[in-house]
C-alpha cells in the first residue's frame, strides 16, 4: 500500500499548532481564506472553525450535532460545517479533546471572516461572536468576478485597513508594517510550496492524490504564514519528488486520471480512495486543494497582493473565469475525465447545478461525472449508488480510450 512518509511529520506539525493554543495569550478565530497574515502579525494564534468542521466530518461525528443546531433553527440543508459546528458547541463536544488533549474549541478574543467564499460564515461567526461576547469584523469583497479590477482591489484594501484598530485593541500591540511583511513572505513561501506538491501529480504515476492532499493541506490552511508550515512543505515536496524520480505513485498501475470538483466527503475519504484504486485510478487534481495557492502574495505590497490573493480565488469567481481555470488544470494535469461532487449543503462550491459540466465537455471533449453527496452529512450520500456511478463513468473512460 502506497505511504507517504510525511505523514507523521504531519501529525506532530498538526499537534504542536493545537498545543500553541494551551499558551495562547489571544486567540483569534479566522477563516479558511481569511486574512490570516494581518491577525498573525499582531500576535495572535489562529483557529479554524472550518477546519473543525472537517474534523467532525472526517471522524463522522457531524450526524450527531447537526440535529443540535437545528433545534435553535439552523436548516439541515445550510452548510454542514456550520451546523455541525454549531452542534458540536451546543453539546459541549469536539474531536480536539480526544485527538489534541484541549479542553474544547479554543475561546475567541477576536473573530474576523471573509465572505469571498461565502455569506454563510458571517452567520456561521456571527452565531459564536455572540455566544463569547467577543469583537468580530468581517471583509465582505465584491464577488463572483471575470478579473479583479484595481477599483475592487482598493475597496479591499480599505476593508483590510479598518481591521487594524480592533486587532491593535485586542491583541494590545500595536500594528507592525514589518511583521506583516514578514508573515506574508512566510505565507508566500509555503504556499509556492504547496503549489509545487501539488505539481509533482502532473507526473503519472502521481505521488499524490486527492485523497492523500485533503490530509496534507492542514498545514496550509491552518498555519499559514509561520516557519513551520514552510518546512513542512519543503519536506514534504522533496519525498513526492523523490517518488517522481522512482516512478512510485498513489496508485501502482495507473491506468485512468480524474479531476475533483467540489468538496471532500469528508466521512468518506478512505471509502474512495480505496475505491479509485481498486479501479487502477488516480485522483490527480482538485479544485479544493488548489484553493490554498496564493500566487499574487507580494510582501512589498502586502495589502493590494492579500487583496487580490483573496479575492480572486476559484470559489469567488464567475462561471467563465472559472471555465479557463479548469480547462486549464484539466490540460495541465492530463486528465481523462472530471468528477463534480454535487455537495448538497454547500452550493457555493458545487459547480455541476446550473450546466456547467455539459458546456465544458461541449469546449474540451472530456467526459464528466456527477456525484451526489455532502461534506459532513452523509444523509445526502449513497455509497452504494455512487460506487456504481464512479466504476461506470471509469470504464466508459477507458473503453473510449481502447477506441481512440
Ligand atoms: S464555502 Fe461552503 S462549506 Fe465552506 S463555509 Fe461556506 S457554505 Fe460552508
């Protein structure tokens, strides 16, 4: 069975970030395209509510929370992160006990969000900004932009700007030009990393996969901008390269390479992975895993490049930018066919509902699969349905390939 050595790099790197919150002096909560780097610049240890909804996804625990937040009106069909979240909160339970030794979720001193992936983490914040009586500021950018013009750069910048006080007032410290330069060129560096594993996979066989990536992005999301995420990389990207050199990847006997489109299923990552394996498959790509590269970060001008970073990311980006991008990755990574996960309580990252994937196989010739199915509540997800989809659309793939 393919390993990635890392791996238990990983868990140590993974463990010592939630450690820092037993000492932590203040805690602010972010984001997963937040702005990271400000709050990080101030002092402040970061926490992820997203990255604990994934969490109660991946270890199935969600099913038992969502009920919780739908007893104070949180629909089951609004993203599952937030009301398993929610539910999580309202029982008083989280995987970070057991997994990380904490007490419970960290305690905010200060909440900021970024609705350039969605309006549902303002409510999402908003909900725990009013539970722990606590500051929140939110940067509210335009959305679902062809190209991010200088106008709408300028707007940003100024939202980023009128953070500064209520961070100088929670943190206590005041804000540093320089610190902020320095976190953003770390940021910078990890994320050119990242971007770099997640080449290596444009190699067949490729080193990593989907499933394998959604695991190894935990340093990119939740520590951006620190030395430590940057070493993880540096690792990390010198084992997949050595993999490369080899000719030893994720799946032995390459035969088939598939785009993700969409979310992880969280409970079910091991499922599928095993699944495409089974069928000689490789899930070479992903939209997901490539949210987290920050190409334009400039640490000479850290506010216009994190304005633009942020706001021109896939999720916040209209149908046609988002076309190119995906013709783009589709050709680069050599795929053979595209797999949208039509993710039932999170339509801002499910791109199959308004005929998408038709008009891009009309534009590229590459066939595409619909899957039905939820990041965290595995009601909206039949396996057995979607083990049939994905070994069908498999061999359709190959037999065009035996005719062409
Ligand atoms: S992008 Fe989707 S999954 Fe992520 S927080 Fe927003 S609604 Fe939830």
């Amino acid at each position: 069975m393919y390993e990635i050595r890392s791996s238990e790099l990983l868990r140590k790197v993974m463990k010592d970030y939630f450690a820092g919150f037993k000492q932590a002096k203040k805690i602010a909560w972010c984001t997963s395209v937040g702005p990271v780097e400000l709050l990080r610049s101030f002092g402040f240890e970061v926490y992820f509510p997203e990255n604990h909804g994934a969490l109660l996804g991946a270890t199935r625990t969600a099913m038992d929370f969502i009920p919780e937040s739908a007893k104070c009106g949180y629909s089951n069909h609004v993203c599952s992160y937030t009301t398993s979240d929610i539910g999580a909160y309202l029982k008083g339970e989280s995987p970070l006990k057991k997994q990380y030794g904490l007490k419970g979720i960290p305690k905010p001193d200060l909440i900021v969000y970024n609705t350039n992936q969605c309006r549902e983490v303002q409510d999402w914040f908003n909900f725990f900004a009013k539970e722990f009586n606590c500051p929140i500021a939110g940067i509210h950018p335009p959305r679902y932009a062809d190209e991010v013009s200088k106008e709408e750069i300028a707007l940003v910048v100024d939202q980023h700007k009128k953070i500064i006080p209520v961070c100088e007032n929670t943190s206590g410290n005041k804000f540093d030009i320089d610190s902020f330069r320095h976190t953003l060129k770390l940021s910078k560096e990890a994320t050119r990393l990242w971007q770099d594993v997640l080449k290596t996979s444009i190699s067949s066989p490729a080193p990593l996969s989907f499933f394998d990536g959604v695991i190894h992005m935990g340093p990119i999301v939740v520590m951006r901008g620190t030395q430590q995420a940057k070493d993880y990389y540096s690792i990390l990207l010198k084992e997949l390269k050595e993999n490369v050199q080899s000719k030893i990847g994720a799946v032995k006997n390459e035969q088939c390479r598939i785009f993700w489109e969409g979310m992880p299923i969280w409970g079910k990552i091991r499922m599928l992975s095993d699944l495409f394996v089974q069928n000689n498959t490789a899930v070479v790509a992903s939209t997901y895993c490539s949210s987290w590269v920050f190409d334009e970060f400039d640490e000479k001008e850290p506010f216009e490049s994190s304005a633009l970073a942020y706001t021109k990311i896939f999720i916040n980006r209209s149908e046609k930018a988002k076309m190119k991008i995906l013709k783009n990755w589709l050709s680069e990574y050599k795929c053979d066919g595209i797999l949208f996960h039509d993710t039932k309580t999170c339509f801002n990252n499910s791109n199959a509902k308004f005929g998408m994937p038709q008009r891009l196989k009309e534009e590229t010739g590459i066939p595409y699969l619909v899957v039905e199915g939820d990041l965290c509540d595995l009601r909206f997800f039949s396996e057995g349905q979607s083990i049939t989809k994905i070994e069908t659309f498999i061999e359709q793939i190959e037999r065009q390939k035996v005719r062409a």
